[in-house]
C-alpha cells in the first residue's frame, strides 16, 4: 500500500512536468531537443546503468521511510532497456545527475525516496566512481554502518546523509576525500566519532565549508584524540559553518577557533562546554548565527561581543554571563533575534537597544535586570516576542504603549516589580492581537482590561496575583476558539459571574485555578483538558460524570476542597490516559473504587484524608507504573496489602490513620517493594514482630547518595501545542510525623528514605537488619510494645536525621555507636526502660530532657540525675568511622537547629506559600525550558 501511494505521487508529479514546456532537470541532463550529437554524449554508460538498477533493487519501497511529506520513490522509473525500450538513458531518470560531456554520473539525488533496507561496501553505489554529488538524506538505512567504500567516492565534493538512520562508527575511509565541502551526518542519533575524531575531519578535510553534526550523539569518552575538546584550527580555514547542537561535546572552546575567519554559523546549543567563552569569538565578523546556549561556561562577562556586525541571531541563554548588557550591541542593526535569558546579567536594559530596528524577538527573562523597561523599546515595531520575566525591573507600565508594537503576539512581563497603567478606553488604542501572555506575579488587582479584545490567546498565565472577586462575565468570551493554557491560580477569586460551570474554551489543554477562593460545584472543563487543577478552594458538592468526558486527561488535582459523595465509577475509565489522580483532603466516602482496570498510566494515586472505608480494590495490583500512593487518613480495615510490593515503580506508599490490622506476613518474592523508599503504617492496629524480613529486602533504603544536587519526585505531563511539546512537571507530596508532629511535605527529595510505623502493636525486639537501611533519613518506631535493646547497628545509619523510639519497652543501655550518627536532628527514647549513662558528644550535645524523660534509670547530661561512677564519660567511637560524613562539613553546621538536612529543606519548603512553590515549578530555572517561545528563541 505505501509504495502505491508512493508512485502514484511519482507519476502524477512526472505527468505535471511533462506538461511543462520549462527544460526538465538542467543539471542532469539536455532536453531531448537537442541535436543527435549532444545526445550520443548525454547517454549514460552501460556499467553505470547496471550499478544504478543493482542500487534499486537493493532496497524496499516504503512511504514510512521518509519524514518528509513530499517525499516520493525516485527509483520508482528506473528501468533497463527490456523494460522501457528506447527510452531508456539513465541520465534522464529522476534524481541522476550526468556530465553533459562524458556521459558519466556525478550525481546522485535521492533524498526522502522511500528507501528502506541496509547497505555495505559491496553495494553497486559505490562503482560511480565519477560522483561529485551524494544526497541519500531522509531514507531508512536500517542502522547499517556508513560503508567504508565510501572512500573509493574520491571525486565527492558533497555527502549529505541527514536523517538517514546510520549508526556506529564514522569510517576512516571518509578523511580520504580530500575534495569534499559539504559534509551532513546531522540526525544520526547512534553515530559515533571516535577514530576518526573532529581533529582528524577537520584536519584531513581541508576543502570542507560546512559540517553538520548536529543532534548527533558523538561518543568522545574513548578518543585519546579528541579529549573531549574541539581541536586546535588552523590559520585560514574555509569552514563556514559548525553546527554541533545537541551533542556530548565537552571541554572548553580553543581561543584558535577565532582563526575560523570565514565562518557565519556557530551553533552548539544544549552541548557540555566548559571554561570560559574566548575573546576571541570577537575575530569571527562574518557570523551571520551565534548560538551558544546552555552551556556550563565560567561565569564572565560579554566583553567579546560587538564586533559580529553580520549577525542576525544569536541565542546565549544559560552561559553564565554577568555583568551589563553591553553597549556595543548597538554595533549588531540586522539583529532579528536576540537572546540572553538565564544569566546573571545586572543594570538597567540599555537604550542602545533601540538601534536593533529589525529586531522580531527579545528574549531578557530570569536575570537581575533592574530599572524600569526604556520606552524605546516600545519603538521597535517589528518585534514579535518580548519575554522579560523573572528580574527586578520595576517602575510603571502604561498598557497603552503595547498598541505601539502592532506585531507582538507573544508577551511575558512576570515576577518583577511593576505597576501597571491600566488601558484607558479614551485613548482608541488598538492593541496587538497575543497569542501568549504571562503577566504572573505583578501585583494586578483586577483583570487587565485590553484582554476583553483579545481573541486569538493562547496561552494566558495570571497566576500569584491579588484578582478579587469572582471570574467576570467578559471573560468568558475572550479567545473562546484558541485558548490552550490558562492558569488563574494563587489569587482571590470567589467564583463565576455567571450560573454556567462548564468552561466555555473549546481547546483548553491546561487548566489551573487552584488556591483561590471559589465556591458552589466544581467547575467542568471542555474534553480535550490534559491537565486540571482546582485544589486548595471551597468547592462543595460531588464530582458530576460529565467529568469523566476528559479521554485525555492526564492530570487531575481536585484536593483541598470540600467535595463530597463516592467517587464514581466512570472515573476509572481515564485511567489509561490519567497520570496524576490527586482527590486528597475532602469528605470523600464510600469504598475506594476498582481502578487500573485497564492498560494505564497512573503514576500517582493521592485519596487521604478523606472518609473512605472498606477495603483496598485488589485491583491496585495492576497499576504496573504507580509510583507515589497516599491513602492515609481514612478509615480503611483490611490486613496489609503485601500484594503492593509487586508494583516495580512504587516510592511511596503512605497507609496512615486507618484500621489495617493483623501483622505484616512474611516477605515474598514475588512482592519486594522493589523501590521503595517512604514507608508510613503509622496509627493502625498492626500487631506482631517487625519485618525483619522486609528490612533485609529492601534494598532502595540501603542506597546513600553524597550528591549536592537536589531533585524532587514529580511527574511530568506534557502537552503538544502549535508543534511544540510543553512541560508541566507535578511535584509529589504527603503528610508524615517528624518531630513528633504531623509535617506537610510539598516536596520530597528523591533521596529521602523513611520509615513511620509508630502507633500501632507491634511486639519483640528491634530487628539488628534494620542497620542495613542505612540510606534512611527517618525511622519512627514511637508507641509501640516493642522490648529488648536498642541494637547497636542502628550506629550504621549515618544518615539518619530524626529517630523515634519512645513509648516502648526497651531496656538497656543507649549504644554508643548512636553518636556515629551525625546528621541527627532529632532523636527521642523517652518514656521506656533504658539504664546507663546516655553517650555524650556530637548530636547528641543538642538533645533536651524531653528525649530521655520516663527513663528513671538513665543519668548524665542533659538529665540533671548524676551517674554514680565519678569517672568521664567513655570517648565516642573513632571519627574514622563516620562514613563519608566528614566531606559535608557544611550539612554538620546545620544541625543545630534541630532538623537534618533533607528533612530540614522539605519543611522549609512546606513552609514557603503555595504560590511561590508553583512560580518555582513554572518559571523555574529547571523547568523552564519547556515554554514554547523560550525554545524557539534559542534559535531565532
């Protein structure tokens, strides 16, 4: 069927041509009004004839082997001479170019033909010993390796094989054609270049102009030649462009690279460079595209920038740059497009800007720009995105000025220090019709009043606002046909002005009014939602099945509200598109409906504090991706559900505040909790030993990690608009008891370990397995009847920051090794039978009374009971076996207040508001490469 499809495309485009008078492929061959003698010279030869029609037949016919649309066969019409009789001379087929003189083919054009199959050096392709040209860009090469009889192509001048599904290693074979200048290798996702290695492309082929690598993955970690560098260049190089985006590159950029004097193309966006930028990028005056984008450059300034008169765009976004925008970019007038977002940059945005007449995109966001923005700005008329969010600029911005720029279509102002000058209806400005506009965090206290013309939006972000009063009716007609994202959330809104709840935008993906305060039922959005919150309002009543429309939902939050009723069934038919299901903090009732029924998706199940009883659906065993499930804080009564521990991606599992009840079981196999990493019984009616079995077994809590870097669980749904993908991540939360008080974690590091069984009956001695956790950031065993001592291993977990063992019955003495426990924040053993002098030093300098009290056989500090023996306190263990905590002398420093580390930055994350959490999210410095315009400004 796809070759069909394919060669009626051939035939019908041939049929076109043959209507056309115009002389048919001047490069391949004369017309066939030309005299008899030139005619005898464009014949091709016999043997060249052969080898084309071997090609051919070397390879399948597939329309799914080309991208691109128009693509067609080309060696569809191929054909020997028992096939086609007198018309049969290959100089006159579609894609083969011949000398008009010798007769011998110099070209091969055969880019997005529909070719799929493998190829080797034996293949017919490479008898054309006379091709100059070489063009098998966007076909399906199966993987094969680039064939080393490339090399026996000497006279080749140009190979592009883009986007051709090649793989392995670029062969030596290639430095030998020595005469090539156009070399594309682009979109080869598993080539490699060790050996050869740039070094050796630049230096063998010294005729080249342009190479393109670019999206590439180019193993360097092997090739003693390259050292992860870009080579030294030599003087009077003629490569004009150097495209190597999206590739492993690494190391720092050669001051020599400003030798390249004819170069007008640099771009290695998204590469792994170091050091500082060279000042020598000033010599490069032909540069026409400059993209140095994320990039892990030394912090410095844009001293070297000015000179590059020729440019057009340059993209430096994320290069560590600091200091002022420079003046000397007055120097670049035929700038189109201009980015410097995510630096360090300070001062004012300079007037100089207003000489960059052409100019269509600015991109300045998440700087320390101050200063208020220079009403020249408003003067360049041709500019189309203006994103400036996240500095200091202040000042007062008149909206009206915005009629100035009639092309803008995308604006984001965010998170500065504005006021703004609302439109004055009296003045007849006509504003720009906007596709996106963010003015999120910008102390707006109603809604801007030019929005009531706006009627091509797409994407509108008010969030972190002071908005009072409900949604006006206006509203609700403005870009009613293109609205794809809009996010009101973090102001005081209080409902609808008007009785409909079904919102009226047809193409809402993303939907966020969540931390207002909105009354009445829960509003619906249209079927085509991806994402939709509402948490954190007053919305009453029950979730209507009209909800149960959204196929594609992917995400939705309706916690923190006061929706009440069951849940209903047809909720779990979106489990196949649904990631996120978060109906925490309600007055839910009823049993917990049978979910994952079907294929699904689910990452994330939150349904605590709620009022669900019955039992668990055993149908949780067949969410094979869940990751994160909260059913705390209901009044759930069954045994524990071992069966969960099938579950190969389950982090968290929160079963706190229920009736489970009866022990834990043995371990199984079959059912290991295989990543767990937060574990919380707390407050149920479990009875039995500890299992130690599960101790032993699970071997995510065994892991320690020493990074610096800090990320947090989340999920991330990601939203297709005007052919671009946008992110918006979902960080996982959950109420746990640290410090013996219940603590909200709006964020969990993914490296926090813990394990919460306090409250319940659990009976004997501490397992000594329970050491082998030593990735464990919290352990509460508080409330229990558990007997026997305080195992000594527990000294093994080093980076343990809050134990609990109080309201038992442990006898004995505290071990010493609990000193080796230096990240410990909080530590209580009140109320049990343990004797002995408690162990002195380190972390435990920092304990009150109140984590020894109801221990009458204990003595020394901090209790005011003296030991009887008059001799010092026995040394704390040798520092030497403190693990690596030695290294993080600065984590140590901390733990005076009373908290470890992780455990310390989620709650001073629980604590910061909501809102700057989801700026942080949105507009961070880690999220936000997903907005769509900020990612066409890397290359406009």
């Amino acid at each position: 069927m796809g070759s069909a499809f394919c060669l009626l495309m051939f035939m019908f485009m041939r049929f076109l041509l043959l209507l056309s008078l115009t002389p048919f492929n001047l490069m391949v061959a004369k017309s066939s009004s030309t005299s008899f003698s030139s005619m005898q010279h464009s014949l091709c030869h016999d043997s060249e004839k052969s080898a084309l029609l071997q090609f051919k037949q070397s390879f399948l016919i597939d329309e799914h082997a080309s991208t691109d649309p128009s693509a067609y066969p080309k060696v569809a019409m191929w054909k020997s001479h028992e096939e086609e009789g007198e018309g049969s001379d290959c100089c006159l087929w579609d894609g083969v170019e011949c000398d008009k003189e010798t007769g011998h083919v110099i070209g091969l054009h055969l880019a997005s033909s529909c070719l799929y199959g493998s190829i080797n050096s034996s293949n017919s392709l490479f008898n054309l010993v006379h091709l100059r040209r070489l063009n098998l860009s966007d076909n399906h090469f199966n993987y094969s390796e680039i064939p080393f009889a490339v090399g026996e192509l000497s006279g080749l001048r140009s190979l592009n094989l883009w986007n051709s599904l090649f793989s392995g290693q670029i062969p030596s074979e290639l430095l030998a054609l020595s005469e090539l200048v156009f070399l594309d290798l682009s979109a080869n996702p598993m080539l490699q270049l060790q050996k050869p290695g740039l070094r050796d492309l630049v230096q063998s082929l010294t005729h080249l102009k342009q190479l393109r690598l670019n999206q590439n993955y180019l193993s360097v970690r092997y090739n003693p030649d390259l050292f992860g560098y870009l080579p030294e260049f030599e003087e009077a190089s003629p490569l004009k462009m150097l495209l190597l985006s999206g590739t492993s590159f690494s190391g720092e950029l050669p001051t020599s690279i400003g030798r390249l004097g004819s170069l007008t193309a640099l771009d290695i966006i998204s590469c792994e460079f170091t050091g500082k930028i060279p000042h020598s990028l000033a010599n490069l005056t032909d540069l026409t595209h400059l993209f140095l984008s994320e990039n892990n450059f030394t912090l410095g300034t844009l001293s070297w920038l000015g000179q590059q008169t020729k440019l057009i765009s340059l993209s430096l976004r994320n290069i560590n740059a600091k200091g002022e925008i420079p003046s000397s970019l007055a120097n670049m007038s035929q700038l189109t497009s201009f980015t410097l977002s995510k630096n360090q940059l300070s001062g004012q945005i300079p007037s100089c800007l207003m000489n960059l007449t052409h100019l269509t995109s600015l991109f300045l966001s998440e700087n320390s720009l101050e200063g208020p923005i220079p009403s020249s700005l408003f003067e360049l008329v041709n500019l189309r995105y203006l994103f400036l969010y996240s500095n200091y600029l202040n000042g007062t911005v008149e909206l009206h000025l915005l009629s100035k720029l009639k092309d803008l279509t995308d604006l984001d102002l965010s998170s500065n220090r504005f006021s703004f000058l609302n439109y004055n209806k009296s003045t007849n400005a006509t504003f720009p019709k906007l596709k996106t506009l963010g003015l999120n965090a910008c102390n707006l206290t109603e809604f801007p009043d030019f929005l009531r013309y706006q009627d091509e939006l797409e994407w509108l972000s008010l969030f972190d606002n002071k908005i009072h009063g409900p949604i006006p009716k206006w509203m609700w007609n403005i870009s009613k046909e293109t609205l794809e994202v809009l996010d009101l959330s973090g102001n005081f809104l209080t409902g609808f002005d008007q009785h409909s709840v079904v919102l009226p935008w047809s193409r809402l993906h993303y939907v966020r009014l969540d931390s207002n305060m909105l009354q009445g039922p829960l509003p619906i959005p249209p079927p085509s939602t991806i994402q939709y919150s509402v948490s954190g309002n007053k919305l009453r009543g029950e979730i209507p099945p009209l909800l149960c429309n959204m196929a594609s939902l992917m995400l939705l939050d309706l916690s923190s509200n006061n929706l009440n009723g069951r849940i209903p069934p047809c909720l779990a038919n979106l489990s196949k598109s649904l990631l996120v299901l978060d109906l925490g903090s309600n007055d839910f009732n009823g049993p917990i409906p049978e979910t994952c029924t079907a294929p699904n998706n689910l990452r994330v199940i939150d349904l605590g504090e709620n009022q669900f009883q019955g039992q668990l659906p055993r149908s949780l065993a067949n969410c094979m991706m869940l990751e994160h499930l909260v059913l705390g804080n209901n009044q759930i009564d069954d045994i524990f559900p071992f069966w969960l521990g099938a579950l190969p991606h389950l982090k968290v599992l929160i079963l706190g505040s229920n009736k489970f009840h009866g022990e834990m079981g043995s371990w199984h196999t079959n059912f290991r909790f295989p990543k767990l990493c937060i574990i919380d019984l707390s407050d149920n009616e479990f009875t039995g030993d500890l299992p130690s079995e599960y101790f032993q077994n699970w071997d995510t809590m065994k892991r320690t990690n020493v990074s610096n870097d800090l990320w947090y669980l989340q999920a991330n749904t990601r939203i297709e608009m005007q052919g671009y993908t946008t992110n918006f991540p979902y960080n996982y939360s959950m109420t746990i008891t640290n410090k013996g008080m219940q603590r909200f974690y709006e964020k969990i590091p993914d490296i926090f370990k813990a394990i919460d069984f306090s409250g319940n009956n659990f009976i004997g001695q501490i397992p000594t397995y329970i050491g082998n956790l030593q990735g464990l950031h919290l352990l509460n065993l508080g409330d229990n009847n558990l007997s026997g001592p305080i195992p000594s291993s527990l000294g093994n977990l080093t980076q343990l920051e809050s134990l609990d063992l109080s309201k038992n019955k442990l006898s004995g003495e505290i071990p010493l090794q609990l000193t080796r426990m230096t990240f410990l924040g909080f530590f209580n053993v009140s109320n049990n039978h343990l004797t002995g002098p408690i162990p002195q030093g380190k972390q435990f300098a920092t304990f009150s009374n109140a984590s020894f009290d109801g221990n009458p056989g204990l003595c020394g500090t901090p209790l005011s009971r003296a030991c009887r023996s008059p001799e010092a306190p026995p040394p704390t263990p040798s520092s030497s076996k403190q693990g690596s905590a030695s290294k993080f002398d600065w984590k140590f420093a901390l733990m005076g207040c009373g908290s470890g580390l992780v455990i310390g930055i989620s709650i001073g994350y629980s604590l910061t508001s909501w809102k700057h959490e989801w700026f942080v999210k949105t507009f961070g410095n880690q999220q936000r490469k997903w907005t769509r315009i900020e990612r066409m400004g890397l290359r406009s």
